[in-house]
C-alpha cells in the first residue's frame, strides 16, 4: 500500500470554523471488496481521520481526550450517511483522493464530511456525525453517556444547522408495496477480535457489515454482486462482549437489480433499540477486474452524477446503472 497525506497546517481564511485535510490511498486488496472499494474499510478508515481530526481541533498533538472529572472520553458516532456512491468504479492500483474537512455544530456533536475521487471523478460522499461519551463511572457499555469537554473552539453559528438527516427517507420508503410478513430477525454474535475496538465498543463500522450479512442470508444471488448506493446509519446504543444482536427487516422494497430496505438493529438479550439502517444497493456485474453496471430501472430519467448519465427518479443518489 502507498499512502501519502497532505493535511492543511491552518483553517483555510474563506471557511472559518472547518479543519481539512486531504490524503491519498493507491487501492489495494486492503482496501477493496468483492465488487468494488471496501465499505468497511472505508468507514473504519474515515473514522480514524475524523479522530485525528477531532485532535486538531483541539490543538493536540494527540486524539486523547478527558472530561473535567478526569475520564476517558471517546468519539462516538450518532450518524453516518452514503451518499452518490459508486464504489464498484473502483479497482486495484487505482488512486483513491480522500478530501475532509470537520466542523463543530453543538455542545458535544462535531461533523466531518468526505468527498472521494478518483481520476477527479466524484465516487462517494460521507458524513459523520460524532457525539463525545465516557463509560459512567462502570465498565459496561450500557453506561455510556455524552460529555462536553473543554478546549474545542466555539461553535459556529454558520454550521450548526450541519447536522446530517436522512433526507431521502421520505422518497424511499414512505412505499406501498414493501415486504415484511415472513422475515424472521436474524441473530448475530459479534466477536471480540473482530467487531470490536480497541476501546472496547462494537465497532460502528460493523453495524452495517452485520446488515449486510442479514441481507446474504436473504438472497445470496444477489448480494453477492451487490454495491452499495445510499445508506444512512442512526447509532442508539451499545453492547458488550458476549451479547448479541437481532436485525429485523422491517421495511424492504426489491427489484432484480435494486434493494431498498430499513433494518432495525437490537440488543437481542434485553430487546435495546441500537440502530436503524437504511440501505440502498444496486447489482452490478463482475467479470475479474471489469465491472459493468446492470441494465438501467424502468423510469430511469437521467441524470448528471450517474455514471451511465441516465437516472432513476426513485433514486435521489442515483441508482448507478447504464442505460440497457
């Protein structure tokens, strides 16, 4: 892997109140998945620069961060949203441009977006919204709660109506011909040494692995060339090791090419509302390294951020397929 960063030293003077940086990554299999650049690592990467980040803001050299009684407090993510995604546009050498910036928009919520290209083409934004939280005075991950701590700069007045919502929600699931009867809750037991962090919270990176998952168990022929388009995540609570989870389809909207669907997450021992996940897939197809869209959606309009310059009207992200 070749990495290299280039990272603003000082608030740029037209946006004051937004820290950004920029750093490049020449994909690799680390960074890529079945059909396209990997979601997770995606996440879990764009979730340490927001970290770092959150450091600059606070003009230290390091992310390690303390409330007034002196606990450990962490980043925490409220929310994370896809947007126009075209992950399967990426391949092996290609060179993936990562441009941040982060701004402060409450007391305890601090918002990063992420804007990727590559070859200058737009393949994705993210935003996260973040929420600071130590353990209460116990070791469970039940006892989260959120925290102001002291040395952020003031909010901006300019960003505090930043924060991110899902805004296609209405457009997308407010359906009538949506399947639910007959979808069991499928239960998922998360791994130490593979779902969670190193302070020892379910990754939130995972939640929406673990949907993903629940969707393979579903229909395997198509997951299995499916890339994700739009996804908003909404993070409620935690768990601890040893728990599992239940993830309930409780909105879901298919077509041989395109899923929609909205999955609750719970703690399965005591029934805890831990997340919604609002999800967006298209099939594409895959042939070695060549990946081609599938045929475009009946009523599909066009569009200028779709790759095939045709859109569905039904997908404010755009659905990413080519016209057949």
């Amino acid at each position: 892997m070749s990495l290299a960063e280039k990272s603003t030293s000082q608030v740029p003077r037209e946006r004051p109140g937004v820290w950004a940086s920029s750093f490049r990554v020449q994909l690799g299999m680390p960074h890529l998945a079945f059909s396209g650049l990997s979601e997770a690592w995606l996440l879990k990467e764009l979730g340490h620069r927001h970290w770092r980040q959150l450091a600059r803001m606070a003009a230290s050299g390091l992310p390690d961060f303390y409330d007034a009684a002196g606990n450990i407090v962490y980043a925490a993510f409220r929310s994370v949203q896809i947007e126009d995604a075209r992950f399967d546009l990426a391949k092996e050498n290609d060179t993936l441009v990562i441009r941040s910036n982060l701004v402060r928009i409450s007391r305890t919520q601090v918002q990063s977006e992420h804007r990727l290209t590559i070859g200058g083409a737009l393949i994705g934004t993210i935003r996260m919204v973040s929420v600071f939280v130590h353990r209460n005075g116990k070791s469970s991950n039940r006892s989260v709660v959120r925290v102001e701590i002291q040395g952020l700069p003031p909010i901006s007045q300019a960003h505090r109506s930043a924060l991110i919502r899902p805004s296609v929600e209405g457009t997308i699931w407010d359906m009538d011909a949506v399947e639910t009867a007959g979808r069991r809750p499928q239960v998922f037991f998360p791994c130490p040494s593979q779902d969670f962090n190193g302070a020892g919270f379910l990754y939130f990176a995972n939640v929406p692995a673990f949907v993903d998952r629940a969707e393979w168990n579903v229909d395997q022929d198509f997951a299995r060339n499916a890339v994700t388009r739009w996804r908003h995540v909404t993070y409620l609570a935690n768990i601890d090791p040893g728990e599992a989870i239940s993830i309930e389809v409780v909105d879901f909207e298919r077509s041989p090419v395109l899923w929609r669907h909205k999955c609750r997450v719970t703690r399965a021992t005591d029934g805890k509302h831990m997340a919604d996940v609002l999800t967006v897939r298209s099939r594409v197809e895959v042939a070695g390294s060549r990946r081609i869209a599938a045929p475009r959606q009946v009523g599909c309009v066009g569009g200028p951020n779709c790759p095939g310059k045709q859109r569905c009207a039904a997908m404010p992200a755009g659905c990413g397929s080519v016209s057949s």
